[in-house]
C-alpha cells in the first residue's frame, strides 16, 4: 500500500526535551498542552492537520510527527488567538523567560504536490498513509522512482533526458 497524495503537504515537526526529570512543576504544563490542541485539531478537521504520530525517546524527548494539508493552515492555526496554540506558546516562553530549562523545537517541511512517497508493507496505517488514504502500491508503480513521477527505470543522480 501507498499513500495517496495528490496536493502539497506540510510535514510539521514539533517536540519538547525534559532537561530535568525531576522538576515535575516545570515540564508537566508544557508536555499537557500539547493533547489539548491535537484534541482541538482533531475534532476542527477544517483546521487542516490531517493526522499526526507521537513519538517518545528514551533521551527524554517527546515530539509529534504532524501532517497538514498546507502551510497556510498551520500558520493560520498557530497565530489563532481563539484556539489552543497562542496561550500554549505563551505560557511556554514565559517559563523560558523565567529561566525554565525546557527543550523545545519544531521544523516545517513544504512537500510540493507529487513528492512524497510511501511504501507500508504488512503494516496498520501509519504516519502518511493514517493521515491519507492508502490506496495499492501497483496503481502508483513498483518502484520509489516511479512513485515520484520519474520515468520506468531512472534512477538516482541519472539525468533526465
């Protein structure tokens, strides 16, 4: 199976580091803001996060894998003053102000429509493909090359002709 992914995508990275264990006060209102707003994303699909998968380290690091169907909804989501973001992002840089030792860090990738690819094989629906639809493998090639649109047969770093 293959996701289906025919517009552009956002891949939006977004995780906190718990630098001292110890300091429950701390960390634990930052670490449960983050459930409210996937609550909030997830009952407002119009908000446009199309699915997301939360991913622990044993490094004391906590992070989501996040998927959108642009970058204009992410953006508007996080400046939002009526949503779950703005008092979250406040009240995370009034802790860092005040001298909390809390990890944080996000990245955002824009995924033009017809590059991203996938490939799940005996597995459940995960990450792109629980966000998307899956759909056959054979109906979008055999091969990563072929599911990126290139041609039967060109590698990588061959030119095209």
């Amino acid at each position: 199976m293959t996701a289906r992914v025919d517009e552009q995508l956002v891949v939006f990275l977004v995780g906190m580091r718990i630098t001292r264990f110890w300091r429950v006060g701390e960390w634990w209102p930052v670490f449960r803001a983050m459930p409210r707003m996937l609550r909030e994303l997830s009952r407002e699909r119009e908000r446009g996060m199309l699915g997301y998968r939360l991913c622990l380290s044993p490094l004391r690091e906590i992070f989501l894998v996040q998927y959108w169907s642009g970058l204009e909804p992410l953006l508007a989501y996080a400046s939002d003053s009526d949503g779950e973001h703005r008092p979250a992002w406040a009240e995370l840089n009034r802790r860092l102000r005040s001298g909390s030792r809390i990890g944080f860090w996000h990245e955002t990738f824009v995924v033009p429509a017809g590059s991203a690819e996938s490939i799940y094989l005996n597995m459940p629906p995960v990450g792109l493909g629980a966000a998307t639809e899956l759909i056959p493998v054979a109906g979008r090639g055999d091969r990563l090359a072929q599911r990126l649109g290139r041609p039967a047969g060109q590698e990588a770093g061959e030119a095209r002709g």
